[in-house]
C-alpha cells in the first residue's frame, strides 16, 4: 500500500473531478452489478490495499489515488451477492497512460513509474536532448494504477481502455 501522505494528497488532487465509476475487479457489468450489490461495504473492508472506497450511493469504487490493486481478490471473494465473477479473462478494463507532462519527457531524470511496474510494462525511448518517452505495452499492463500512485508529477492517468474514458 502507497499511502504516504504528500503522494496521495498529490494524486486525490489529481483525480477530482473525474468520474468516479470503476469498480472493483472482476466486477459484472455495470447494470447488474448495481442490482446485485448491497452494498454492504464486505469487499471494501476485506480490501488489503485500502484501494476501495465508496461512490455516492456507497456502492465499492477503485481509488487509484489512494493506492493501488494488487489483484488479490478479495474483495470478489467476501461478496455473497454475485456481483464480482473472477473467471473473467481481465479483471478490469483499465491501462494506464502518460502525459505530456511526464518528468523525463521532459528532461529531467525520472524511471519511477518503470522501477515500481512489477507486470514490466514500461520501456522508455530514449529522445534527443535528453528526454526519454515511458513507453506502456497495453498488453502487458494489468491496470494495478502503481505507477500512477508512485508518479511524482501526476503524469499518469488510468483510462478504460475500450472508451479512453479517465477513471477516478
Ligand atoms: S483485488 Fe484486492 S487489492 Fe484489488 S480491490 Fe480487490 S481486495 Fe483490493
Ligand atoms: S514516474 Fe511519472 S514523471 Fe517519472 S518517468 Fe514515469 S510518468 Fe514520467
Ligand atoms: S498500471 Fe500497473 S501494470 Fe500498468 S504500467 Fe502502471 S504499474 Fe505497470
């Protein structure tokens, strides 16, 4: 769990305003996991990064500027509503993306985000001038939102990756 206190005021500030729509993974789709879930809160209490937290009407919503996923599972597994299904293929839809702020792009050394991806999915393109572009292989990145937390510029964003919408 990343929770220092600078890091997450950092990102919480990053991510308001955005919609707060993605649920935790394994998730059902969204109408039936709205009429299915509780929502009694099990799945973020049994969370043990502390990635959970609530939307509006208290149903579960990831929280990637509190910390991120480590895929554990528990959450699916503590719901007795049937509303998390843990034989799908990926557990969510979200990739992660860097911007044009990014620190090396802009010169300045930075490979935080490639040091802390444990699924290895970030190389960086070495530019002229001294930058160097982070580079996301789509395939390989399971959405964990670590290197989004672990960022010091706030120059990552989790986006669905089927609409590129930006996800809370
Ligand atoms: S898989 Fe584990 S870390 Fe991720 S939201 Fe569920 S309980 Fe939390
Ligand atoms: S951690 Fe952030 S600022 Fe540093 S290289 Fe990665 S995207 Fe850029
Ligand atoms: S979201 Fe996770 S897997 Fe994807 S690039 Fe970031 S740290 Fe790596």
């Amino acid at each position: 769990m990343r929770n220092t206190v600078s890091r997450a005021d950092i990102i919480r500030g990053r991510f308001s305003g955005i919609p707060d729509s993605i649920r935790p993974p394994y998730a059902i789709a969204e109408e039936d996991f709205r009429a299915r879930c509780e929502p009694c809160g099990d799945c973020r209490k049994a969370c043990e990064t502390g990635v959970i937290g609530q939307d509006g009407e208290g149903f579960p919503i990831l929280l990637f500027g509190q910390a991120e996923c480590s895929f554990c599972g528990r959450c699916a597994e503590v719901c007795t509503t049937g509303a998390f299904r843990k034989s799908h293929a990926r557990p969510w839809v979200a990739t992660a993306h860097v911007k044009s702020n990014c620190l090396s792009f802009n010169a300045i050394t930075c490979r935080s985000c490639e040091e802390n991806c444990e699924a290895g999915a970030i190389r960086f393109r070495l530019m002229t001038q001294g930058r160097a572009l982070p580079l996301i292989d789509a395939a390989a990145c399971t959405g964990c939102g670590n290197c989004a937390v672990i960022c010091p510029n706030q120059s990552i964003e989790m986006k669905n990756r089927e609409t590129e919408e930006v996800f809370a």
